[in-house]
C-alpha cells in the first residue's frame, strides 16, 4: 500500500511543487491544507502516514501547534521552513518531529527525508514495544529468583532505572494490623545502590523514633498514580513532612507515586525521587497502566517469601547479597564522577551505544565529550572494529573534504596517488566528528547527504561508495544559535540532533571534584613516583568554590601542577585563576572575528533587500560594490541565497 502524505503548505506554488515530486516517487498525496483547521479536518478524514508541516501557515495556529497534536495521534511529521529563528527552533524542537527539510528543496532531499521519518516512527513504536516487552519479562523472572523481598525490591528498581529515571526509591507495604514494612535504595553510582531503611534514616537524619512516627502517621498517600514537580512537589512537601524531610536531606525535586493493589489485599506503594526537576511525566503514569500487573505479581511473591515464618524473622535485619549493591557494567572506565548529572549521561550512554542510530554529544570545552565518544564505541557491536576520530577544528578548510572522503590519483594538483578518506577508514566502525560546528558551511551540504544515503563519494571518483560508520559528532557550540546566525545548516542540526547527550559543566557538579581531584591526585603521583596520599580540607574546600570555566581539563591541569609543586604527602595548597577574571571570561560573549562580522553585516543586507542582489535596491547597491563582487564574497563566506529569504 502506498504510503499516504498530507501536505501542509500555505504557498500554494510550493504546495503544488512539493505534490508533483511525491506523487511521482510513488506517495498518495490526500490533501493540501493551508491552515491547521483545515489540516484537522484532512487529518480525521484521510488518516495520513505523514505530515510535511510548514511553520507559518494561514490563521492564528502554526504548523507547531499542529505537530503537538500530531504527536499525541502518533503521526510522523517533517517540518518544512525557511525559518531559523531561534525561539521558533527551540519550540519546534520540543514536538520531536521527524525530520526537518529547509527551502528551498531538492528533490531527493525530501524522497530521503521521507524515507527517514518513516523508518524512525516505525523503528521507535516498535523498539518502544520491544524494550517494554523485554522489561515485563525481566520482572517475570524476578518472580523465581531466589532472596529476601527487599533484594526483589531492589532488582525492580535496577530494572526498572532506564524507564522510569530515579535517584531514590522507597517501597512500602501497609498492613492491615498498621505493621508497615518499607525500603529505600539511594543510587550512588551507574548500577550501585545504597539499602536505606529507616533505621539508618533516623540515625541520618538525627530524628527521634518518636518524631520519626508522628511525621509517618501525617504523610500523604496517593490512592492511583500521580507525579509531583516543581510547585506541586513543593505543595506535596508541605503536606507530607517525611517528604519535605526526605526531599531537604537528598536535595530531591521531584516525585512519583505509583501505588500497587496486590492480588492478595493491601496496596504496595512504590516511589521514585527525582533530584531533576522535570524527570516525571504523563508518559510515565501510562507506562505504569500497562506495568502494573507484571509489577504488582513479582512484590506480591517477593511478599509471600515474607509471609513464611522464616521470612519474618529476617524482615528487617536482612542484608543485601553483596552483588546486590553492586553491580558495575565495565565500559564507563575513565569517566569518574558519581553525581545525578553525570548518572544521566552514563543512562544515556548504556541507551543508545548498542545501537546504530547517530549522537550528538554536547558541552563546554573540557567536559569529557571525548571520552563519552570513546565509551560509545567501546559499548557498542562495533568496538572491534576502527574508531575515527576527526578535528573539524583543526583542519584547513580546503583539506577537510578530502581528509573525510578521500580522493582518486590526479584529482587535483598535488593528488599523487589516491587516498582512502577518514569516512572509509572507519568502515564497519565508528567516526567521531569533533568540533562539528566548526565545520564550513559548504561542506555541510555534502556531510548531510553522506548520513542520509550513507554514501560518499572521493573527490573526482565516478562513482558513490556506499559506506558502514556510525557517526558520533561533538561540539562546545551552542548549536541552535550557530543556525539562527546562519552558520550551521538547519537540516543537518536535525540530522544530527537524533539522539543528543547534554555533558554538564563541572560548576554544575560540585559533589564530584572531591573524587576527581582524588582520581587526578592518585594518578599523577603514580606518574611521577611522588607519594602524595590526599588533599587538605581546605584545599577541597577552595576547588569545590571555584567555577571552573575550563572544567574537567582545567581540573586535571591544576592537580597534575599540585603534586609536583607539592611538599609532604598532602596537597596543602592550590593556586586558582582569580575568580573574578575567570567569572569575567566565562560570561564575556565570544569577540566575533572580522569575517563573521563581514558575514554577518552582508546576511543583514541582503535580508533587508529579500534576498535581491543586482539592481536598484538591491544589496550591491546598498553595500556600494559591484554585484559580482558582493557575489564572489558571498561565495567565500558560504552565504547561500536561501540563508537570505
Ligand atoms: N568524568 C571524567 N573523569 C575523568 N577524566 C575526565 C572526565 N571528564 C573529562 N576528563 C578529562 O578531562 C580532559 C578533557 O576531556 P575531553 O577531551 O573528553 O573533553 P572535551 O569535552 O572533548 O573537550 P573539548 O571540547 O575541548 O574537545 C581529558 O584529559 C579527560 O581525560
């Protein structure tokens, strides 16, 4: 059956263009609506596949309150726009579409764009399926596994991490005699957590038996499913001192509660604390709908085993087995830190490395993007196989096509022999693209064919190569406003965009540069045979106020120079950049160099003048030069005329 698309389009000769091109590829084109009134209506009565959306569409509502929409109905949608504001970006970030294609278009850009959303809307409904499918049964077989009912409540959450993201977990059970029996489990490390009953929670938090009865009896329980974040968690908090206790001592900002109605009478309250402010979601509590049974069968056999009177005895004393605490998966070796932060990142990495799809790692400079690379090859099927890594900072502009793609013999003066390009080297592997945003503009256009077709093609080769690379791209610009400013494609941000990991400065990680200021300590001293065993107080205390612009590196810098100045066996002393120079240089703005203001002064122009370059009104005349100057400079500068509409 052929696929069915609906076109939403208010220029009708682009509409019309846009039509002619799918139905000639083979789609059923059932519609073309130019508002999104009339995009309801097509939508209800043809069922599209598919949805082109323009941004700016006839009427008060956009083609993003369209796509909000879209999403709920699970219907593929690829933005088409001209557009690359960066409010605008943003917001139509946010609606996850498929794809994006800027104008004007070329034919197979569009076919390819096609072919992309609907691999990856097949592709994410039924991975979706599977990885759901995979976690009932990892619940069912802890149904069998042997241990003591807080061990099952453990197991669960560790299963359960990667779907519903937590920093700490309680588990209560209220008997009918007022008995209650409860667990907690603090993450402390990627698959390492710490048991936390409420003995130890008294003796945490300094609370009385007494006091710690009074706060339980007044706390709040949710009868069904619920999730609290920002003023709501704080409201709940208030209600329920034992949370506000609970949320003030971990630094906790949101919560879920999903209660469990067991098969044999009571309800099991499982719960799940964020220190992320927007962590939980409606997605979550459907998740929940269709877990519950599975959930609600293996407490309730935990719960029998606590039933017997063996199991009783040992209800609350019981220690976990010691490979229930940890459980550590190599592969995050050299990325040190234990902070909720960075245990986002590793969940994202232990995510996305098996598979093939592309990441985009992002971050200021300094913050382990590399390293998040490494682990992604390391991590994945393809880790025996080459890994590329390629500096788009680093290399001359004129050399990076054929650095990328290679070149046949007497391709150009000084191609003496053919040469196998970075992206061929890396067959079967992976290639890691590093300072993507640095890449010229009009390499991008062939970069983005390259990952759409998976192709390439050596400079003055006959014909395409096609290619196996999984791509990785890194970068410390802000890629969204590199678009607005014209310097980054639109199309190949979204490209590229598919999976992106977001590193953390280290400013925003504080808890971890004890750790990393020990790890560094420990190294250097191994390296240079000096023993120096630790770091004063006071030293720890300076690190951990300064805010480290450089971050990781600056870091690792500044130890590696303490222990050899260092005297003694402890680091006693530290010399740090004064605070309010490097405050300065972080908040300062990048100095644009001249040829970004050229560019940017001439992109100003020609926008004023839509895009019209010869002639009275036109940006030669404005600019006072030549057009076939003006043309020649915006050749060099990579300005293309659809960044001028
Ligand atoms: N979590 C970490 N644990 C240990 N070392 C780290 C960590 N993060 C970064 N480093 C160290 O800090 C230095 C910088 O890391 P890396 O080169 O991966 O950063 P980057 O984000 O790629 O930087 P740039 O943007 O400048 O290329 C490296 O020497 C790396 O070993």
């Amino acid at each position: 059956m052929r696929d069915k698309v609906l076109i939403v389009e208010d220029q009708f000769i682009e509409a019309n263009d846009l039509r002619l091109m799918l139905e000639k590829a083979g789609y059923q084109v059932t519609g073309i609506a130019r508002s999104v009134q009339k995009a309801i209506e097509l939508i209800e009565q043809e069922k599209p596949s598919l949805v082109l959306l323009d941004i700016y569409l006839k009427g008060k509502l956009t083609g993003i309150d369209l796509a909000k929409r879209l999403r709920e109905e699970n219907i593929a949608f690829v933005y088409l726009s001209a557009n690359s504001n960066q409010d605008v970006l943003a917001e139509a970030k946010a609606t996850q579409p498929y794809g994006f294609l800027v104008k004007p278009f070329r034919e197979k850009d569009v076919l390819v764009a096609l072919e992309i959303a609907r691999y990856r809307h097949e592709h994410s409904l039924e991975s979706g399926f599977r990885r759901e499918a995979a976690l009932q049964k990892q619940l069912a077989g802890l149904v069998t596994s042997a241990g003591n009912w807080q061990h099952t409540i453990m197991k669960i959450g560790v299963a359960i991490q990667p779907y519903i993201s937590f920093d700490l977990m309680r588990g209560e059970l209220k008997e009918a005699d007022h008995t209650r029996y409860s667990s907690g489990f603090l993450r402390i490390g990627f698959n390492e957590y710490q048991r936390i009953d409420f003995p130890e929670f008294r003796v945490m938090t300094g609370l009385s038996m007494q006091a710690y009865e009074v706060l339980q009896r007044s706390g709040h329980t949710d009868s069904i499913a619920a999730f609290y974040a920002g003023k709501a968690f704080t409201e709940l908090c208030s209600r329920d001192p034992l949370k506000k206790l609970v949320a003030g001592y971990f630094g906790m900002a949101s919560y879920l509660s999903l209660p469990l109605h067991l098969a044999g009478g009571g309800i099991f309250y499982l719960s799940f604390y964020s220190r992320s402010a927007d962590t939980y979601t409606h997605e979550h509590l459907a998740l929940f709908n269709r877990l519950q049974q599975a959930l609600a069968e293996t407490i309730d056999a935990a719960l029998a085993i606590k039933k017997t009177p063996e199991g009783a005895e040992t209800l609350k004393e019981d220690p976990l087995p010691p490979d229930g605490n940890s459980t550590r998966i190599s592969g995050f070796e050299g990325i040190v830190g234990t902070s909720h932060r960075l245990l986002n990142v590793f969940d994202s990495i232990a995510q996305v490395a098996p598979l093939d799809t592309s990441v985009l790692i992002l971050g200021e400079s300094g913050t382990g993007k590399e390293r998040v690379a490494d682990c992604l090859h390391r991590l994945s099927p393809r880790k025996m196989k080459p890994f590329i890594k390629v500096n788009c900072a680093a290399l001359p502009a004129s050399l990076i096509e054929s650095e990328l793609f290679g070149h046949e013999k007497g391709a150009f003066t000084g191609a003496t022999d053919r040469r196998i390009g970075k992206f061929e080297q890396a067959s079967g592997g992976t290639i890691l693209l590093d300072e993507i945003g640095e890449m010229p503009i009009e390499l991008q256009v062939k970069w983005l064919r390259v990952l759409q077709e998976k192709e390439i093609e050596r400079i003055g080769g006959s014909a395409p190569i096609k290619v196996d690379v999984r791509v990785i791209a890194a970068t410390n610009r802000d890629l969204e406003k590199e678009v607005a400013e014209g310097r980054f494609r639109l199309d190949l941000y979204y490209r590229l965009n598919v999976f992106p990991i977001q590193l953390p400065p280290l400013r925003e990680r504080k808890e971890d540069i004890p750790t990393l200021a020990n790890h560094f300590v420990s190294y250097f001293s191994r390296k240079t045979g000096k023993k120096i065993t630790g770091i004063s107080a006071k030293v720890l205390q300076e690190l951990q106020a300064y805010r480290w612009p450089g971050n990781v590196r600056e870091l690792e810098h500044l130890m590696e120079r303490s222990v050899l100045l260092a005297k003694g066996d402890t680091i006693r002393d530290i010399v740090l950049p004064d605070q309010k120079e490097t405050n300065h240089a972080t908040d300062a703005p990048r100095v644009k160099t001249i040829l970004e203001n050229e560019r940017d002064h001439i992109l100003e122009v020609l926008k004023k003048c839509e895009g019209k370059i010869w002639g009275a009104g036109g940006a030669a005349e404005l600019l006072n030069v030549p057009p076939t100057t003006l043309q020649s400079k915006m050749k060099k500068l990579g300005i293309k005329k659809e960044h001028t509409l």
